[in-house]
C-alpha cells in the first residue's frame, strides 16, 4: 500500500518533465546526411559563423545510405533552458573525434567540456578546435551544430532505466569491482534552448568522416606554393633581413615557397597596429613585390587585438566588445560595418600589395588572456558564442577578402571549430611535445580541420632532424623561428639529411596537391588516423600484441581503448607514416590487411601484422600499400607556377594493378570553383615483371601542368 | 563624417543591452550586512538549500558599519539568459576566498568556476567547498547566493571603458610588457537569469568574515567529545574488531572519544543497501551501547547512493535521478516524501541506536563517478543545483535528526557550500599533501567550513608524527585507516610523541570548545589565516622577507600576492600555529604586531617580526600572544561527561592584563540554542611578578561544568 502510494506521488513528479522531451524528426538533407532540430536552436551557430555551404555535388557522388543508429534512441530534452541530448552506444563501439585532442584517440570513457581554448596538456575539451563531431567505429558520425560550450559523456554516464545495464558489484568483497561502470550512451548538455543535430551515414567510418566534410563545403585546396616549404623568420626581423633569409635558402638549395614575419612587421604589437613598422620596414610593397620575384611569398603574423593607438581604433571602438585582451579592442566580427573597417586594415597595404596570407595569433584562449565570458559584444552575442567562433570568422573573412581577387591563400589560426573544413588555414600552437603533435595530426582528421607539427628549436641535432622528417608528411612544412632563430641548417650534422626531407616534401608535391584536391571533392582528410584505414582493426592488433587471444564480445571497449595507436598515420590515399622520436633507433609498426610496401625501396614490409623496423636516422619509416602510386616531380627550390609544365615521375609499388587520379588546376585561383580542372587517371599494370603505365589525355580547355610523364616500378 | 555615422550605428546597437543593466537596491537586512537583487532571482540556492537562519542576536552585538564599496560601483546586468555581476577593486586591494582552495591563500588575479568536486590539485575553483564568498584585505565581503555553477575573474577582465586602465605597452620592444594587465574588478558569471548578491561591512576582513557565518546562523558548535580525539577503523572491521582497537586504545593510555567505521559495516557498498553485515555486526545495538558504556561513539561512513539491493530501494526509486552512481539511484533530497524515507533509513537502526553521527563521502564529484550534468531529477531541479547543494542537504537533514533528539552529532562530510557555516560536520578528501592540507585549513576559515589535515599514512615516523601534530591543531583530531588499518603507535619511535599530542589535544579541550563557541556565537572562525589577524600585515612581511624596501604604492598587488603566508595560521582567540613538514629541521614564523611567547615555555619569542625557529621532532612551534589566556583541563582519555565536573588551569603568557571568555553548557544537548549556557570571565593581572586570576561566578540556572580554577603564569 505504501509502495503503491509513493509510486503514485512519483508519477505526478515525471509527468511535467517528461513533457518536456522532445520527438525528434530526421530529414535527410544531403544524401546520407540527416538533421533533427530540438527545441528552439539559436540564430547563430558553427555552421552560419563558418559560412559553410555544403558542396552538394560530392555528397550526391557518395550516394546514401540508411540512417544509421535506432531513430527512437536518440532522445532530446529541454531542461533548466538547457538541451540533453542522448545517443545509443553499443558495449564493443569506440569513439572517435570531439576535436583536436593531442593526447588520445579514443574517445570513449571521456567527458569532455567542447570549449575553444589554448590547449593546456589536458583532452579535456579545452583545445583550439574542439569540433562537436564524432565519428564511430561502428560506421556513423554526428554533429552538433552549437557555438556553446558542450559538455559531453562519452559513454560514461549511466541510467537507473538502462535496458543493458552494468552489473552491479559489491566494493566490500568484490574484487573486480569497477569504478567506472559500463555506460550505453553518449549524453550531451548544451547550454541552449535548442540546437541542431546532424546524422552522417557509413557504412565505414570513412564515410562519415567525408559527409562531414562534405557537408561544410569539402576540405580546403590550398595552393601549390602552400604545399611547398615556409620559414617564419624571427620576430623583430626587417625586410633587409627577409632578403638575406631568402638568399641563404636559395644559396644552400633548400626549397622555400613563403617567409612568415612575426611581431615586429608592425609598428606595435600586444595589442596591435596593423601598421607596417616604418623603421623595420620602410617600403612594404616594394619589399612584398621584390620577394614575389624570387617566388617567394610573405605572410604576416597578428592577433586581431585593436591598440587604441592604431590609426583604426577610432573607427573600431564603436564595434568593440566592453572587454579587451592585453588591453586590445575586440571587434564585434558579426557586425557588417565592424567587418568593413576591421578586415579592410588587414587588406590596405597588405594584402593589397600581394601579402599571400596571415597567421591568426591567439583567437584561442586562455582564459587568462582572452576576453571573459562576461564580455558584451555590441551585436548582443554572448562571449560564449565569440569565443566558440572567433578564429573561425577569422578564417572566413580574410579568405573571402582573398576570394575577391580570386587569388588563394594559405595560412595559420589557433583556433577553429565545426563548419571550418574549406578554410584554408592550418592550426599550431606553443606547445610542443612531439608524440602529441602526431596524436594532434591524426586527430585533425576527425575535427575536419589541419594541423602541422611545427618545428620550432630542439635540444639536439637528432631531436631536430626526427621533428622535422614528420613535419614534411603534414598540411604545412615549416619551421617557427619566431622565437629561436632557427633555419633547416641550424644542425650541421643533419643539414644534409634536413635538406633531402624538404627536397622530398617538393617532390610529393603531385601527391600531395592531389590529395588534397581529394580532400575537397571528396572530403577525405589527407592527414588520418589508421582507424579510418580499411584493414586495419584494433582487434588485429590487440591479436599481434598480447599472446592471450582477445575475445572482444567478453571484453569490450576497456581492451579496444588498450590498444588506441597514435604514434603512426595515414598520409593521402596510398602513404602510412611512422614517425620516429628522440631517442628511438627501432619501433614497432602496424600494418593494415593487405601488402605494404617500403617507400623509399620499394621492398615488401608485411601484410596485416606488427612488424619492428630500424631505420636509421636519415629517414622515418614510410610505407606504401599494394599498387600503391605516388606521382612525383623533380625536386624544385619553389613550387611551379600557374602555368608552367612539371613532368611527372610515377612511381608504383607492389603487384595489384594501380590506378591513381593526379588533380590538376592552375593551383593559384579559384576557378576550380567553376570547374576548371581535372583529375587525370593513372593506371599502372604489371605484366610479367615489366610495368605498363597510362595516364588518360588533358582535357581541353582546362589548365594542363603536366609535362613529360615516366612510370618507375619501385617494386623488383 | 564616416566615424560619426559609425559612431551613431553602434549607439543605436548599444542601447537594447543598456537596457538590460539591472539599477541595484541594496537594503540592510541585518546589521551591516546588505543584500541586492539582480534580476529574477531563482528559487533554489544555497541558503535554502542550507536552511540557514541569520543569527540575529549575533549580528546585532556586532552593530552596524558603512556600506563598504561605491554602490554605483557595482553593477548586475542579464545577458544571454546569465547574470554578469561587477564588482570594484582597488589596485592594493589582495582577495580571500572563493572557497576550499588547497595551494593558494591569496585569490586576486584567478579565474575559478566555483563548482561541488573532488579537488583534483588545481585551484581552479573545482572544490570540496566551492563557496562563492570573497573577503577583501580592505575590509569586506561579498556573497553570491546561488547554486549555480558561478564563473569568477578575480581581477584579470580589462575593460575598455575601465577609468583606471592598464598601461598600455609594445611587446614589440617593452621589456616590461605584462602578459596580464592590471584589472580593476571582480567580475562574475551566474548562470542564471537573477540572483541574490550579500555585501558585508568591515572595517576589518575579520568583521565581514564573522558577518557572513552570523548570517549562516553561526558557526557549527560541535558536541565537546567531538573536540576530542577520533579514530576511523580499517574498512571491513567487524563489532569484535571495533571492541579490540577501543581496548587498544585505553590499554595504551590513549585518548579516544569516537569510531569511526568506514565500508563493511553495510552488507553491501558502492551501491550502498544502509542495513548492517549480519555477519561483521550481528547485534548493532549491543555494539553500539557497550561502546558507548565505555564512553567511544561510533560514526558511521557511508555514501548517498542507494543499491537496488537495498530494501529501501523500491521506496526510493520513484525519487531518484535519471542517471546512478556505482549503480546507486541519487535521492531528490528536494523532495520531503523522498527525505522521509531516505533519511529514516539512515535513522533506522542507526541513530535510533546510538550512533553518534555520519561521515557522508562521495558527494562532492569527480564527474567521472558522479551523476552528469544531464541527468534529470523528479523535483526537476538541475543536475547542476544539486551538484551544488547535495552535500549540504546531507548535512543539514541528518543534524534535523539530531535536533529532534536534542543530541548534537559532529561527522565528516566531502562537500559543502554557502551556507553551511551552522553544519557540525568537518571536510576531508583523498588528497595527501601536507603543507595543501594545512592551505586549505587556512582557507577554510574563509569558506565558511571545517577542514580536517587528517592523518592516514606516512612513510616515515618524522611524517606520521608532523602530520599527527598540525592535526591535534584543527577541528577534528583523526586518524583515518580506513586503508591503512594505522594506529597512533604505529610508528613505535614516535608513539610516545603522539600520545603526548592527543593528551595536549584533551588538555587543551576548555579552550577548543570556548573557541567554537566563539565560532557559534560571534561567527569568528576557530582555524583561519594570519591575514585576519590585527597587527598581520603583508606590507611587514614584505619588509622583513626583502632587502630592498617594498613600496606598495608603487608596486601594489603582484607584490602582496608574491608575499602569500599559508604556512602558519592562528587557532581560536590566542594561539599561532606553525607546522613542521618532513625533512623540515627549523622554518621561518611570521609574529603579527605585538609582542608574542613560546606556546610550551613561555618564553617571549619575538614582535612584529620574522624569526627562524627549530623545535626539534617532538613539537611544532606555537605562539600565544601578549596576555593570552589559554584555559586547560586534565589529561583524560574522554570528553567529559555532560554533568562532569573537570579542574581548570588557566595558562597566563606575556605581561599585558589578560582576559578571556570561558564557554560552559552541557556539551551534548542543543539546550544552549534556549540560552542554557554561559561565558564565563576569566581576568588575569600580573602585578610585582606575580599574578592574580578571577573568574566569574557561575550563573545560576546555566549548566557548571568547571571545577577548581588555578592559575598558570607561563611567562616568567
């Protein structure tokens, strides 16, 4: 009778809250892409501060598929003018994604606040792309297209009325018992009335991934010269200075494609002028242009931060939020006329005399630094929502003042978030531990944004030359000498062997020019993690590694999560590469199903299996899968231009017959947009040990760089 | 012309938000003490939460003060559905508070987000006891009365619009270019749409202290065997167990007043069923009245979290959250049905037989094992609320079970908040560092709470005994072997040391319990920092710390945060307490203004003054100040007894006439809540060397507990 009585009492209790849960309805609105609203979502959010127009026409190519997950178990409810929302999980599912974390894969077990954020040696959330997409192993992804701080569950939070609960154990005399229960969801709390949800299709992981992509418009296609080799010299250099770097590159024959300045181009800088320091340098567009002739471009360092003593100020200050950053204006990036003022001083005198781009300092955090959450914008954004999206309108803006001259550009930003994927701009920051850069690498794949791994100064010539062999198989081969000084000779003892890494990154340049033209039409990230790789399975691993056999249906997420790899990544279509670290001189690779092939010989590596490798230190362990092709060029101090013919070495490896498609485009404008370009295929046989290559013809009326065209069989 | 219309546009966008800015109205709802309304206050927060009642009697003794800061100076404004509170700050002004931090006494130039967790090493406002009060070396404090998660920049958020600003400089070519400019407010986050703001008058930072427990109700007054000394059993101890240690304990001559048993006395735990093992404790009301005829109370451990094992589950599921934790349903304690039958389980068999009090963990985080941030509770107030408040709603609903038997309990508890100054309950944690504990001890006579440095394990006899005697000097003498299965002779090279602390720590028992009665009373807390002690000031520290002499006009707030002091500390009206930390042979003491004497020979030890001390392993050093009066009873293994008679020496230190407020009631009941009790007056004159004491006559009516008073003159 009691019982009964509470129970009654209790129902009254849910009635009011279970109204409040929203039924979500899914329109599939590209194919294999779904979107639920819940509640009433916000006018602002990632995809309208990015400016992202999904690129229709590679979504159609993938196709569709069927909606993914079990439309029922995906709950959203208002609470508290908060969003809850809850996706299922399976026991034997990773998770991949939630942003750029540095320091793991696997996401699953993970809470995470999604929060822009100078990265601070936690994954946490707090990182400079903390993009609110997920991915999972079995074969999905989704989104969450708010500009709010999330707080996400990973599969960590558990219901009194789960239908696969954990067991329940008894700490006092149970041995195994666990402190972190099996939890069969992915909860997520927005701080918003509503939000809008997206729903990749697979069937692969892959395919999620490049739905994504896909959806924010296709992965950016920098230009050719961004693909080349850049230095950002040492702040407080002048344009005399410039000259003399560049001539010492071209003297000791390393390639050199563009010099970053750093503070000191401007007369103030902390907060910033945004105005050529006249001392420094007397006559910027006589220096830009002087450079241009030796086909080197410059980029320019800044943060956005207004000094009251720049001649803009003035102009700003009406469009400044009510808080500063070292004691900076900051522009209210959403209002029309602020953007006027603001993005025109980027452009006069410097884009304007033929700066090729900028580096977007410090729209990042921390909290220390950056504007408070209680900052006023004029516009009536929160700073919550600035601070989700700043870099991001960063990107944007500068790249449509760009896009105006039909010139690309190809630059740095701290900060990015959902909807960025077509911004051209490669995300760095002031940490630097090098295992965590490659983690960061491969997770750029996940976040839909770029990463490199810059070089910047190390303790010794060993530490220097292993950061710099995996530096050239990522978005951008730099080194940051902002602070140091440092140029690829600084080591004597590895200048030789830092030389040929930069010769190699030029002569990849068809590769990874078409790689990432595949990045753009196809939404595949040229820089991913294996997981993303056909074959290759965690349980293979979990096989090759421990002796015991693995039984993941008795023993699942905690053994997957065991075995997350971060120390090897996928490089374009046919490349796996595993770099070295200090004080390594062997190291175990995993090789995905199927033949692998060494890169630079061509020799059979293995085939589905952990194999230990000792490459010595000219050289990081690079391979190749079966009928792998790799087009590449003769090795070239600036990358080609606009129209000039670049013949064509294709190297094949392995046995299956290959066949590669080589992007081409003048790889300076956007007519790519109108559909000026190709993709020329290349298909490589092997007949009784001789190869036979063909490459289909040019097509008329579109650019065509490709010159004389020779087929290497690097497989004996 | 371009600029004016600019100018004019951002007028047009600036006014809506201007609109928003709340005018405050600040009344005096008790004597100096002053509360606004921002917005729409919510109807949960911490006070309510606490239950708590101004003690008025206390607060009007205090009398009244001018309002402390500019009131236009203060501002609220509702933005985004959050309140964003301004505070004022002065450039020489250094903060105290913001709660239970653990490595830091001085709070100007944080950011915290004040949020209920596990203290995870990082004083980032994630603690124990996250309390959203701040007190000012000027000589104020501000309370934010919500139970929300409040984001707080304690002088860090620049404003463009600030008339104090920051300097502006060039990073470029400053070499004393400051990465975090001068700041000219406290700035705060609700996130909530209104909240109640407090604002207590000095002129001392001592003043607004006490103010602010007075408006708790006061401090918690513990029963006097809680002042005395306790241990906590290994985990899985059964009855004949606890018999064992108890006899131990007497065998060996030490003093103890209570146990505590910790997981195993349920049948189950993690989730908890709250019914005794039948097995460890067949008869627990036999247990509990043969221990307490040899004077030893029995406190119970336990967590909230209830098993569906337990038989009171199906009673408390209609009340229980969406989410568990270890599988344990979270009781809504906001709703009354659901405390009657969670807390009449704790009742149940429990308190109805004896048991003298909780030790409630595991309510404070980590988010890893706590319920998330979206899980749903029936009352429908937040995950978030609760976060907040759980631990106080602990507190608060088993000391009402105690109130109705007229029995005081004192327990241990892993979270509070705002509020919960009046709560007899003592916080603890996980954590370990010694000096942390002793920061955090400091800190909490800021956050309104008890902390105990308790003691668990060492790895050497010179830890176990230093930590033993900063412990016998806080709100509760522990030892907690819940792990260990430790004893105070553990160590037997120190074992003598340590049961002279514990028979210091009973002597000294007439002094602790006037001291918490001051706590009570007057809301002076019993363990706090030297920078509410007159004559303590940083500018002196400074001063005798470096050659150079400090000029603070000049160089204001970095320097006073480099001088922080949370090494030392002041226990009750007369006693500075300073540890020794292991490998510690002397250390430095910091003496306030005044002259001061050595605690154990009276000897004078210095004014005004840093001076080097080296006590040696068998003690720490102890200051009285000039005129310190410090009442002590016999040494006995018990607390007396409520109708006991007990002898006085009253210790006499220095040359100044001497008085001191002698607390007396029966030490058990809540009878003293109906005036049943007394300060007595003790005055002591030294007059040719020698010394005369008097204390005052017994009221009739009023409990006597003192004996015959002797009088100690410990300076010669």
């Amino acid at each position: 009778m009691k019982f009964l009585k509470y129970a009654f009492f209790s129902l009254v209790l849910f009635v009011p809250l279970n109204l409040q849960a929203q039924k979500l309805t899914w329109a599939e609105v590209e194919p294999g892409v779904w979107k639920a609203v819940a509640g009433k979502p916000e006018t602002f959010d990632l995809l309208k501060a990015a400016g992202a127009i999904p690129y229709h026409t590679g979504l159609v190519e993938m196709g569709t598929t069927d909606f993914p997950l079990t439309k029922t178990a995906i709950t959203a409810t208002i609470v508290d003018g908060k969003t809850y929302l809850r996706f299922p999980l399976d026991k034997s599912e990773q998770l991949y994604g939630f942003g750029l974390n540095f320091k793991t894969v696997h996401q699953r077990g993970k809470i995470l606040t999604l929060h822009v954020d100078n990265y601070a040696g936690k994954d946490d959330g707090h990182t400079h792309c903390p993009t609110p997409f997920y991915v999972s192993s079995k074969g999905y992804g989704v989104f969450i297209n708010s500009a709010r701080y999330i707080k996400v569950y990973a599969g960590t939070a558990v219901r009194l009325d789960s239908k696969t609960p954990p067991e329940i154990q008894d700490r006092n005399t149970d041995k195994n018992w666990k402190s972190h229960p099996y939890a069969d969801a992915v909860d997520m709390l927005v701080p918003a009335e509503g939000v809008e949800i997206y729903v990749f299709g697979g069937p692969t992981a892959m395919d999620a991934v490049r739905r994504y992509n896909l959806l924010n418009g296709g992965g950016c296609l920098p230009p050719r010269w961004g693909l080349g080799f850049t230095q950002r010299m040492q702040r407080l250099t002048d344009a005399a200075g410039a000259a003399v770097e560049a001539k010492a590159f071209e003297d000791k024959g390393y390639p050199l494609d563009f010099i970053g300045l750093e503070p000191g181009w401007q007369s103030k800088s902390y907060p910033c002028t945004f105005e050529w320091d006249k001392a420094r340098f007397p006559d910027p567009e006589k220096f830009v242009q002087d450079m241009l002739k030796k086909d080197i471009r410059i980029n320019l360092w800044t943060n956005p931060y207004v000094s009251p003593e720049a001649s803009v100020f003035p102009l700003i200050k009406p469009y400044a939020a009510t808080h500063t950053v070292w004691n900076g204006a900051v522009v209210d990036l959403t209002i029309p006329k602020a953007r006027d003022i603001f993005f025109g001083e980027l452009k006069k005198n410097k884009i304007d005399i033929g700066v090729s781009g900028y580096k977007m300092d410090e729209v990042d955090g921390g909290d220390t630094y950056l504007w408070p959450d209680v900052a006023v914008f004029p516009s009536g954004h929160s700073a919550e929502q600035m601070r989700q999206t700043y870099g991001l309108m960063m990107q944007r803006y500068i790249t449509e003042l760009y896009h105006q001259r039909n010139q690309r550009t190809y630059g740095l930003v701290r900060a990015s978030n959902g909807g960025g994927s077509l911004l051209p701009y490669v995300i760095y920051n002031d940490y630097y531990d090098h295992h965590d850069f490659i983690t960061a690498l491969i997770n750029s794949g996940f976040a839909g944004v770029l990463w490199t791994p810059e070089v910047r100064a190390s303790k010794t010539a060993e530490e220097w030359l292993r950061r710099f062999q995996s530096n050239i198989f990522s978005p951008m081969a730099m080194i940051n000498a902002w602070a140091s000084g440092t140029k690829p000779w600084t080591f004597p003892e590895v200048a030789e062997q830092v030389k040929q890494m930069a010769n190699l990154r030029m002569q990849m340049m068809p590769y990874w020019y078409s790689e990432f033209a595949k990045y753009h039409f196809q939404g595949i990230p040229p820089f991913r993690a294996m997981d993303l790789e056909p074959g290759f399975k965690v349980v293979e691993v979990a096989k090759s590694t421990s002796n015991k056999k693995v039984n993941l249906e008795e023993n699942p997420y905690e053994d997957v999560s065991a075995k997350e790899i971060k120390d090897q990544y996928m490089a374009g279509e046919n490349i796996l590469v595993a770099p070295m670290f200090t004080g390594q001189t062997s190291r175990t690779v995993i090789l995905p199903k199927g033949k692998w092939y060494d890169f630079y010989t061509g020799k059979l590596a293995g085939d589905g299996q952990m194999i230990t490798v000792t490459p010595g230190l000219d050289k990081i362990p690079v391979f190749v899968k079966d009928g792998g092709i790799i087009p590449m060029m003769p090795v070239m101090l600036h990358a080609p231009k606009a129209d000039q013919k670049v013949d064509i070495e294709v190297r094949y490896y392995g046995e299956k017959p290959g066949a590669y498609r080589l992007y081409d485009d003048d790889g300076e404008t956007f007519n790519y947009e109108k559909g000026n370009y190709s993709f020329r295929e290349i298909k490589v046989e092997r007949i009784n040990g001789e190869i036979t290559g063909h490459i289909s013809g040019a097509i008329t009326g579109k650019p065509n760089t490709i010159g004389k065209v020779t087929y290497k069989m690097m497989t004996e």
